[in-house]
C-alpha cells in the first residue's frame, strides 16, 4: 500500500508541472496530498525518528498517568521488565510510548541497561 501510494505522489509530482493547473493549484494539490497520506498513516515519519529516542526497562510495574503528575488520570500500566522508548523528561517524570502505553512515568521506575538497548 506505502509502495502504491509512494508511486501516486511521484506520478502527480512529474506531470504537475506540465499540467494546465497553475503554481498556486499544483502547491495545494500537492498539500492535500502530503495531508491525505500522513492522516492515513501510509506516509509516517515516526519510524525515523523514534531512533533517537533513548530505550529503558522498567524496574517495577507502575501507572502511567496523562500527564506529569499523579493528580492526572491514569491511562495505563507498565509490567515489570517492559521496554519502552523515553519521549521526553520533565523533571522527575518521563513520557513514555511502548506497544501498548504512551504517557507519564515517574522516573525512578526506569533501569538505563545494556538490557533496554
């Protein structure tokens, strides 16, 4: 499915500037396109940039809460020895995303190994 829709946008970038339709028309096209492939999930980015993203075990199973603090709602749970991928820290909580969980943790659940790596 990517592959075909990698061809569609190729297709409509070669014959847009030959086409009848003006600089300003192939530019929303083109936009609409770019915005109809991202929102369908075909044309992600994600994948590139989750490298980046340091991985951690979880030393014990914990919630994970919304947002950085416990007075927000829990939206899951980590088991102990899980893997998950650190998005961002803010003081002592990290914003995890695994298979199943993206939210807050506090810290000190998280083991920096060669394990988690």
């Amino acid at each position: 499915m990517a592959t075909l829709m990698f061809l569609v946008v190729w297709w409509i970038s070669i014959l847009m500037p030959y086409s009848y339709l003006s600089s300003v028309a192939r530019r929303i096209v083109m936009g609409v396109v770019a915005l109809l492939l991202l929102c369908s999930g075909v044309a992600t980015m994600g994948h590139y940039y989750d490298s980046w993203y340091p991985m951690r075990r979880v030393a014990m199973a914990a919630d994970v809460y919304l947002g950085p603090d416990t007075t927000y709602a829990v939206c899951g749970r980590v088991a102990e020895h899980d893997t998950v991928r650190m998005k961002k820290v803010a003081g002592a909580w990290v914003l995890i995303e695994d298979a199943t969980v993206y939210g807050w943790l506090p810290i000190q659940y998280l083991i920096d190994d060669a394990k988690s790596r």
